[in-house]
C-alpha cells in the first residue's frame, strides 16, 4: 500500500483509529468534531455561515472530560504537520495533550511538561492509554488529593438525548466544579446573555451534588421569570428534590401582612428538599420577615448566584446580608457583566473570574446573533430645542426658557412631535422588514413606554385593530403587560409583536426572537447597555432568527466604541481596610435593581425632582407625571440617517466602505496578478465569493456603494488595484463579439447564450447551479436533465459553463 496516495481520511481509517482503539480509547473519542458553529455573516437581507472549528479527534477521559486532541494530515504531510493547528484549538479547548500524525506515527506536545520533554515522538503503537492521559490532565489542573479526583471525574447529567455541553459551558463547568474541589469556596464565572448560563449553573449543580460534595444548594435570581424558568428548564431533571423558598402572606386583622416561616415555624418537609430556588426579594424584607433567617448559617454547601452584578457586588447591599448570613457555603457567582466602578465590584467579592466568554467571542463562534446598527439622528436631539418666546405647555404653563437637548426629552419635556416621528420611524422599519418581528423599546421610564405604546397603536391601528396586543407596555406597575410578558419570549406565539418596557426587560427576558432592539432611552451604565443588547443575541434558526438589528435614536452605540463593552473587567475599586463603602453611583443601579429618579442626576443650578424608586419598573409614588412638561406644535425631522458596518472583529467600520474593502482584499491578494490567478483558478466563483465574504468582505453593500450593473470581479479590481471597470453587459458583449459559441451545436448554443444574458443581469453566482436551468428563459429549452444531455452529460455541461466563465474574464480593461 502506497501511504502517499491516500487521503486524509482514509489515513485515519486505516492508522490513526486503529492506534487509539488499540491503547484504549475505544468509545472513548469523536472524531471531526465542530466545537463552533462559524459566524453567521450578514449581508443585506441575506445570512451566511463562515468555517466552523474541527478538530479530527477529541480524546474523553469521560463524556465531556476531553483530555487530548489529535489532528490528521495525509501522508505527503509530515508528522507534525497538523501540530499548530492542534495547539490553537487545545488551547481555546483548555486541553493538555496535543497530537499530530500522518499516518507514520504521531508527534506529541505535552503542554504541561518544560524543557526536551515537552514534544516527542511516538510510534503507532506506542500511543498513551487513558490512564496515562489522565494523569497528565490532573498535572494540567493540579488535581492532587483522592476526593479531587473523584468529584473531578463525576459524570454529567444527560437525559438521554445528543445533547452536549458547548465547549465554553464544559470549560465554564469544569474549572468550576475542580476549583471547588480544592476547597475555593469563591467562584466568578462571567459569560454572555444568551450563552446558557442556567444550563452550566445545572451541570455544576448536578455535578457537585451527585458526586456528594454538596449536599444542601440554593440557586438564586433576581427575578420571578428567571426563578420560573429555572425551575421549568434545565432544572426540572432535580424533580421533587427541588423546591422554591417563598414568604408567606397572612391575613392579620383584616390586613394581608407578609410573615417568614419562622413565625409560623419551619416544617420539616421544607427542610427535606435538597435544591431550593430563591427570589432575592424573596429572601429579604423588613426586620423580621427574612425568609433566609429560617434557615441555619450552615444550611447551605453550596449558593449559585445568578445574575450576580445585581446587587451582590455591592458591600452593604441587603442581597448581600444573605451571602454573608451563609458565609460558610461555598458561593458561585454567574452574570454577563462584571460591576466594576468605584464603589462596587464583583471581582472584589468573588474574585478574579476562573472563566470568562464574552460576547464578541460568542459571536465570532456563531453561538451568538451578529448586530447591525441604524441610527437616526433627530433634529432636537442633536441641535437641541429653545422654545419659543411665551411657548406654553399643554396645561397652558409658560415653559422654561432654556435650551433642551436629548437628556431632556421624555425625562424633563415631552415633545409629542417627537414621540410621533420615533413610532413612524420605527414602524417604517418594520413595514420594510417585517412587520411582525419581535421587537423591543426601552424606554426612559414608564410613563414613556406608556406614551410610546400609544404613539405605535396609532403608527399601526390596522393591525391593532385585529389584535390590540399586537403592541403592548410590558413593565412592573402593568400586571396585564407583565402576563403578557411570556407571550412575548414564546416563538410559537405571535403576539405581543412590539415591547415597550423601560427597565423589567433590560435582564432575565430570554426573547429568543427578538430581532429589534429600539434604543429611545439614555444608557451611560455600560452594565445596563450589555443586558440590553443581551436581548437580542439569541439565535432560533428554526423561526429564522439569525442575526437581529439596533435601531439606536439616542447615539447609545457609542458604548460599542467603549474598551469595557467587551474586555476583562477593570477593577478599579480601591478602598483602605476599615474604609465604609456608602452608596453606588447615582447614574448606576442600586444595590437593590432600584433606579432612583431613572438615574438623573442633580446639578447646582437644578434642583433634584421628587425621588421616584422602581423596583422592576414598579412606581412606588406618582409624583412621576406631575414634573413632567408636555409640548405640542414642534417642528421635529430627521436630521440624518446612518447604517453602521461593522467589520470581521465585529468593530464598527469607520474608513470608507470602498476603502475598507481595498484593505481586506490586499490583505488575502498582494496585486492584481494573485487575484487573477485565484479568479480564474476556481471552478465556481461562488467559492471565491464565500471565503472574500468569511473573511468579512461587505459584498453586497460594497456593491450597492460602488455600482450594481458592474461586475464584481471589476469592482474589486477597480477599488483594491486601480483597474478600470466593465458593467456585466459590456462583459457578455465582448464575448458575443467574438462568436464564441459556434463550436456549440444549435440547441446548446442558444442554453449558452440565455446563460451569458443571465450574468449580464445577474452576475456569475448564478449561472453557476444546475437551478439556473429551472427558470425562465432557460426552461424552455426541456428539463435540467434534458438540457444536460444536450452537453453530452452533467461533467460536460459544467465544463461548458467554466469554459464561458473563462471566456467572461479573459477581457482585462
């Protein structure tokens, strides 16, 4: 047998599966495994997959435990061929053992070794049995005692099915479970909205109580819908083991009054279960109604703390009395961002985060929907608005002269005008989308959400006519809204179609469809701008949901420019021992997801309005409309309009698009020549299309930019080497010239020619598929069987079409 004329493939069929199976990983490893899906690419209307990541082998001390990487070459490669690319992989992998092999033996790189050792030789027989791999992954992670050992290696929960842990949630679980194992007792795990943060919370769960480590866990969130589906989701498999701590409420006198189960004594059945839920509110209150107090210090083993930046970052936050009350158990803090200012820090409290997958990350792994982003500049928010002399409110008051930008507006002075334009611009949007995607608007507060309810009713009273949930406040002081709200997250029900919240939807909302996201509020917390953005990210490609858009009124998206959007938080919080740390920033949440007076901010020369405090959006006074002023009769018109591109790092695009897509395409061509060669040597030039666009070339906008009648091989050759364009019809001109068909006989000359007219109209995509043949004109001429035959068969008739592609290009202006 001839090594070096077999394929990749079959070198691992026939060497590299014998040897693993013979050293004892039969069942043991998967092979061409993608440990990522490849970003979705958007351009226009339409979605593509870039490359997703495979390795050829992943090795598994047990399910989800993957100890080694093995990557293949064929046997015209060396041994060690395949090595960088596995060392890349094992490292975003968190793997210890590297392999390489053509099929002669395998090269080994020992990531835990120093010095000579770490790469050697092997022979095919001589490959590492799982014992001895094992050790090395205990090396890797300093796995020490016997118990490490053991909860190191207990299994994970599966309930049958294929599925499997993504590779950041197996990371994300394991450092987790092995960090406990060596008795830290603090754990900060930061990972981005729509990652599945409840799942790994499971795995961990599930781990670490089944290996009988801890035994007592309570998981605790900030909200009821997060809590309900927790409890529905991935934490059903605990079934009766699991319960929900809840207050009590009593009626006392005629009076209903919220009591603990410690004035009613706690029963020993509440104390049988061994995973209990918990809301934070639910947890706390007034003296004597705590319901945590029912409870020993040492309950607990084990707290998992979800959404943890909510309130236990702050140190004299009443969430944080429960931490601390439980100080013993060991703590696990989840949240997609990191509170990191001067006076509150997550990092401070749980420590460094032992994993971190950001956004970008997710995104770029095709996990996460990409975002693009329109803005819309109005008039009065960026010039600013005087009123006129002697200008009276509504309720016939003088309105204070001064000028009043966008801080103002919907906070301080609501212009009705601008409401309106707001729900006609976003409407149109929609109108030319569709209009019934699931779309959020945040809002300033609620008093605007209700306004913009409103004003989004009239924009589309057809279709609220038919259904008047088809728009809907969904906030905390609306319980209809807020029954709604489920509704709303569902994909298989279609109404509400349009939110409009201030704060109860900014976290906890898995809207797994939304594909909308309404900027019309004031967001300088880059906390509060990644839980927003956060609803959007899910993908459902069931329904469609790939990608999703910001419709941004404020210029908020000005934060994506932030380093903090997507960087390792900063902790900046620097303190003395014995210092008292008071109060969080006015514009940040509080400690208790209280916003006070929505985050203004009082100056000198303004006094501070009654203090309003929401908890979920929930007014807990009303003095809110009264120091509102509200106008009428203002000229408000859209100033500009802008759709920002983001580029392959998903940065926004600043240079040119023309500009822009010059430097990617001399980053993969350095001259004309090399793109000629790589042109003309495709045999489909969709091929080349779809790796200039994974390698984030904006083609379709960069050809709307440029001109649409040009071809684009011209068009990058005008714009990345200075060439003079041809349009497509000047293309298929010059080929008619020179009666280049005669070689063809009548019928299949005439297949050619209505080819050559289709890329005149269309470009070379799409005379490239045998679907080409199925539409007008070329029907007409019999089947796409039929019209092959006329070639002599499928191998001659596709040789016909590069022949005339080559023909196309053979012209260089």
């Amino acid at each position: 047998m001839d090594k070096r004329s077999l394929s990749e493939r079959d070198i691992c069929t026939k060497f590299i599966t014998p040897a693993l199976e013979k050293a004892g990983w039969k069942d043991k490893f998967l092979e061409e495994v993608s440990f990522t899906d490849g970003r979705i690419r958007v351009v226009g209307k339409m979605t593509s997959r870039g490359k997703s990541k495979r390795a050829d082998y992943i090795l598994y001390y047990k399910p989800n435990i993957p100890v080694a990487i093995v990557e293949a070459k064929d046997n015209k490669h060396t041994m060690s061929a395949g090595l960088q690319q596995a060392l890349e992989y094992a490292q975003i992998l968190d793997i210890p053992c590297v392999f390489s092999s053509n099929g002669d033996g395998f090269i080994f790189h020992d990531r835990t070794a120093t010095g000579e050792d770490i790469e050697q030789e092997l022979t095919l027989e001589n490959f590492p049995t799982p014992t001895q791999l094992w050790d090395r992954y205990k090396t890797y992670k300093v796995i020490e005692s016997t118990e490490e050992d053991i909860i190191a290696q207990q299994e994970y929960y599966s309930d049958g099915s294929d599925r499997r842990p993504r590779y950041y949630q197996q990371i994300a679980v394991n450092r987790t479970v092995e960090a406990i194992a060596k008795d830290q007792n603090r754990v900060l795990l930061v990972m981005a909205t729509g990652t599945g943060k409840t799942y790994t919370a499971f795995q961990i769960i599930y781990r670490l109580w089944k290996s009988g480590r801890k035994k007592r866990i309570l998981f605790l969130a900030d909200r009821n819908a997060l809590i309900d589906q927790t409890r529905r989701g991935d934490f059903k498999h605990f079934r009766d083991k699991m319960t929900i701590i809840r207050k009590r409420v009593v009626d006392v006198g005629g009076k209903e009054e919220l009591v603990s189960s410690r004035r009613r004594g706690i029963s020993a059945t509440d104390k049988a279960y061994e995973i209990f839920l918990g809301l934070y509110q639910g947890l706390t209150g007034s003296e004597g109604i705590d319901a945590y107090k029912d409870f020993s210090p040492d309950f607990f083993d084990l707290i998992v703390v979800d959404e943890c930046h909510r309130g236990s970052a702050a140190d004299d936050s009443s969430w944080r009395a429960i931490l601390d009350y439980f100080k013993g158990a060991t703590q696990v803090g989840l949240t997609a961002t990191p509170r990191e200012t001067d006076t509150v820090s997550n990092s401070e409290y749980f420590g460094d985060p032992i994993y971190t997958y950001s956004l970008l990350q997710g995104i770029e792994d095709g996990f996460l929907a990409p975002y693009r982003v329109v803005r819309v500049g109005l008039n009065i928010d960026l010039e600013g608005w005087r009123p006129p002399k002697g200008k009276l409110d509504k309720k016939g008051k003088p309105v204070e002269d001064r000028i009043y930008n966008r801080a103002d507006f919907d906070r301080n002075i609501v212009v009705e005008e601008r409401r309106k334009l707001v729900a006609e611009k976003i409407t149109e949007y929609l109108k030319g989308q569709n209009r019934f995607m699931k779309t959020i608007v945040f809002c300033v507060d609620i008093e605007h959400a209700d306004g913009m309810r409103s004003a989004l009713a009239k924009q589309n009273a057809d279709l609220v006519k038919q259904n008047y949930k088809y728009v809907m406040k969904i906030t905390g002081d609306d319980e209809e809204g807020k029954r709604e709200l489920d509704n709303f997250i569902n994909p298989e029900e279609r109404y509400p179609v349009i939110a409009t919240t201030s704060k109860l939807m900014t976290t906890g909302v898995d809207a797994q469809t939304c594909q909308l996201i309404v900027l019309d509020t004031n967001i300088q917390s880059m906390t509060e701008f990644k839980q927003i953005i956060g609803r959007g990210t899910r993908i459902n490609e069931e329904f469609g949901k790939l990608y999703f858009t910001i419709l941004d009124f404020r210029n908020v998206t000005d934060l994506f420019a932030d380093p903090a959007f997507d960087g390792d938080p900063v902790r900046i919080k620097v303190a003395a021992e014995d210092e008292s740390i008071a109060t969080v920033e006015a514009e940040e949440e509080n400690d208790e997801g209280l916003v006070d007076d929505q985050g203004d901010k009082p100056t000198d020369d303004k006094p501070k309005p009654p203090k309003i405090r929401y908890i979920d959006d929930t007014p807990l006074s009303t003095a809110n409309d009264d120091r509102k002023v509200y106008v009428n009769g203002v000229d408000v018109s859209v100033l500009n309009s802008l759709e920002l591109t983001f580029d392959n790092d998903g940065k926004p695009v600043l240079v040119g698009l023309k500009d822009f897509t010059r430097d990617k395409v001399r980053e993969k061509f350095r001259s004309m020549t090399d793109f000629l060669t790589y042109w003309n040597a495709a045999d489909r030039k969709e091929v080349v299309v779809r790796e200039l666009t994974e390698q984030g070339v904006l083609l379709d906008d960069f050809i709307n930019a440029v001109d649409r009648n040009a071809d684009l091989f011209d068009l990058i050759c005008h714009v990345a080497f200075d060439q003079k364009p041809l349009t497509r019809k000047e293309r298929a001109n010059e080929v008619k010239k020179r009666n280049y068909f005669g070689k063809y006989g009548d019928k299949a000359r005439a297949v050619l020619e209505s080819l050559l007219d289709k890329y005149a109209d269309e470009g070379v995509v799409n005379i490239e598929t045998l679907d080409v043949l199925k539409v007008q004109p070329l029907n007409r001429y019999g089947s796409a069987v039929e019209i092959v035959k006329l070639f002599g068969g499928k191998p001659q008739y596709l040789q016909a079409v590069r022949d005339l592609e080559s023909e196309i290009y053979s012209t260089v202006a």
